[in-house]
C-alpha cells in the first residue's frame, strides 16, 4: 500500500468520531417524500462548507412522459429538492459520481421501534434510526471520504460529484432529473446497503395504484351488495397467478435463475370502506412488481393492463360494469447488468481487498429499484452499488454497523483516489 493510502486510511479513523455525528444529525431529518427540504439543506451547507459548487433544483414533473428515465407521478413537485455538489479536478483524471437519496420510507407504527425512528440511537456497533442505513449513512461516507482525501493532504486529478437525490423510494424521478439536467461522469457511484457486496444487477421495477368499486348495502340485506374490499383481495389473488408467470421466467436468467422470486409483487398499501356497519363502496391497493433486466418497462405495463383485462372478462365477480381502474403512480424503469470487468470494478475491487485484509469483493443481486438504473441504462455508464452492512430497511429499528461505515468509508476514500486520481499539490 502506498503511503498516499495510509494517509487517507488513517484520515478516515481520525474523522470518523465526527462522520457519526453528521450522520445522527441528518437522521434527525425526517425527510419523507416532498419533507426532504431540512435534509437537503443541511447537505447543501456542508458542501458549501467545503468547498464545492452546489447546484439546488427541483425534480421535473415536466419531463415525465418526455425522457424516458422518468417515471410516473401523481405529487406536486413544488418542494422536491435535489442538491448536487461538484468540485474540478487539477485535470487529467476520471470523473465520479456519487448517488445517493436522501428521502426515506415512513416508520410505520412507531411504538413498535425501541426508540424513535427520527432519534438516532447507537447501542455497540449500531447506529439506530429510519434511513440510517437506507441510505443516509452511505451519503455520508461518500462525503467523508472525500474529506479525508482532503485531509491527508492530496487533491483529486478527476472531477468530483456528491449527489443527494429525492425520490428514489418512489418513482426515481430525482436522480431522473440530475441525469437529464447533466449530472453525469465517467462513473457512478451508490453506496447503498448491500452489506460491503457490489450488486451485479437488479431487477426493473413498475408500480401502481389499483382501485375496486362495490356496491355498498346494509347488513340487513347483503345479497344486494358486493364488497369493493372482497373484489380486492380477489383481484390480488388473480395477480399472485401472474407473479407466478413471472417468476418462471427467470430459468436462463444468468443473474436471476437462482433467486426464488425475482420480481416480488408487492401489496404496499390498502385501504377501503368508510363505515364499520356497511359493505364497502371502494378499495384502493398500492404495489410493485419486478422484472428482469433488458426489458422493456412499458411492455410489462401492458402485459399487467392486459391480464386484468382478462380477469374482468373471465371471473364472474367481475362481470357486467367496469369495476377495476388500474393507474401507474411510480417507478416503471428497467433493470440493469453491470458488465464484468470494467475499469471501475477492479478500482474498486482493489480498494475493498485493501480494506478487508485482502479478501475478494463478492457480488449479488438486487430484485429492487436502484437509481444506478437511470445512469447505466440510460448513459450506458459504469454504475457501481456498494455500502455497509445495514439491518431492517424499511422495517422496524432499521440500523447500520458502524464498523462496517467505517471500512466502506475507507474503501470509498481509496476507490475515488485511484479512480480520479491524486497529486500532491495543485
């Protein structure tokens, strides 16, 4: 290891008392879709602080429908701020991008979390908190690994991106924007939680809103109702046989063949009825649902708009007026491959060995939504998933080892200095 490398390693160790604080601190933002202003100012401060040309705008409802890295919406854009911090190289080197997103999930029921979920708790080598690992922590390290190329005393050859992203839980639409708006570089970073693994690929992604109309009645006499609740959970029935369909199709799938369901419908959200004492009128159910990648997003729509098309033709339940609407409220984007071999792999490949006592970096699969899709399908760039180890994303007490922070910290720190490039003096 060169003497350049222990000196940002042994920067890493010195800043990392204060890499925990920052983070704790934009956990206490309680960045949700369109709250992710107070993050996102606090990230633009500490890139002012250190010196980068921060650009502040908000995603672009305009382009949707437009450019083909958008995603459907059904939210005002008026307060989704994205921030990108950007600093010149003393020229010569490869250009990085980092990518992160900012917004979370909700807690769900907070009672449930042993502390609150906007109040960052460490016990041992967790740090506790929604977003702490997905992905506020992985924001942070690309951050401070920067600092510490500072601080041991080297510039970058290569221009330098912090990207911080709104949207990503949802529609992609924030990283959508910065792509279209420019954003780009000679790599692309995301230092998700993939538990220190890089993901070789992930799944493309469609989301949607499905609503039933019954025919409400009283107890007295059911029979001259139908319940909008019983049509749902019906109609999800229905959808379980074209998951399934689905699901078969992942034999040749080099990436996917293993996985025991790659694409993952998923029944977010539901609700329906307005009385205890009534059969319900409506019902509204919100999911996700995979596919692989090379795959036309728009294509998989049709085949779901196609098959519950069918199912009203075919089910009794069903018969007579219309009694199903189908919208697309979020992400419908393809997956990508990261190709074998690139450059930026075995950059990183390297720093991880250095990092974890020469140990091979391993990869896996993600049967997800990531916004390295929209900078690898999108500007065929070479778009590396890589972050620490992190516990119950999206769930209850999520957390991530901080531990494990710090070493992909330092494997972020070593990867950019080979990447970009370093000298000693500008």
């Amino acid at each position: 290891m060169t003497s350049a490398h222990d000196r940002i390693l042994n920067a890493v160790d010195r800043l990392f008392d204060d890499q925990v604080l920052f983070l704790e601190r934009l956990v206490r933002f309680k960045s949700l879709r369109n709250e992710e202003t107070g993050a996102q100012d606090f990230i633009e401060a500490a890139l002012k602080e250190r010196g980068f040309d921060v650009s502040r705008f908000r995603t672009d409802a305009a382009q949707i429908g437009r450019h083909p890295a958008f995603s459907p919406a059904t939210v005002g854009y008026d307060e989704s701020w994205n921030v990108v911090g950007r600093k010149p190289g003393a020229s010569g080197g490869r250009s990085l991008a980092f990518n992160s997103h900012v917004d979370v999930v909700p807690a769900g029921s907070e009672y449930r979390w042993t502390s609150k979920p906007f109040e960052p708790r460490r016990d041992g080598d967790w740090l506790y908190g929604r977003g702490a690992g997905d992905m506020k922590a992985g924001l942070v390290a690309s951050i401070f690994a920067l600092d510490a190329i500072a601080q041991a005393g080297l510039f970058l050859l290569g221009d330098v991106q912090v990207q911080s992203v709104v949207e990503e839980e949802i529609t992609g639409n924030g990283a959508a924007t910065a792509f279209s708006l420019g954003f780009t570089a000679d790599a692309v970073l995301s230092p998700e939680p993939t538990d220190e693994q890089l993901v070789r690929a992930n799944a493309g992604v469609i989301k949607f809103r499905l609503e039933t109309r019954g025919r409400p009645a009283h107890p007295r006499e059911p029979e001259s109702g139908q319940s909008a609740i019983d049509l749902m959970v019906r109609l999800i029935g229905h959808l379980r046989t074209l998951e399934g369909q689905w699901i078969a199709e992942r034999k040749g799938k080099r990436w996917f063949e293993d996985l025991a369901n790659p694409v993952a419908l998923t029944i977010g959200t539901i609700s329906g009825g307005d009385w205890i004492a009534s059969i319900p009128s409506d019902c509204v159910a919100e999911g996700r649902i995979g596919f692989y990648p090379g795959e036309d997003p728009k294509a998989r729509a049709a085949e779901v708009e196609a098959f519950l098309e069918r199912i009203q033709t075919e089910d009794p339940a069903f018969a007579g007026e219309r009694l199903v609407t189908l919208t697309w409220v979020g992400v419908m984007h393809a997956g990508y491959e990261l190709a074998e071999g690139t450059a930026a792999e075995e950059a990183l490949r390297s720093a991880h060995a250095a990092t974890h006592a020469g140990a091979n970096l391993s990869a896996y699969v993600m049967a997800c939504y990531l916004d390295a899709a929209v900078f690898s399908v999108h500007g065929n760039i070479p778009s590396l998933v890589y972050g620490p180890i992190s516990e119950n994303i999206h769930g209850i007490d999520e957390r991530v080892s901080l531990s494990s922070l710090k070493r992909v910290t330092k494997t972020l720190a070593l990867f950019t200095a080979d990447w970009c490039g370093v000298t000693e003096r500008v």
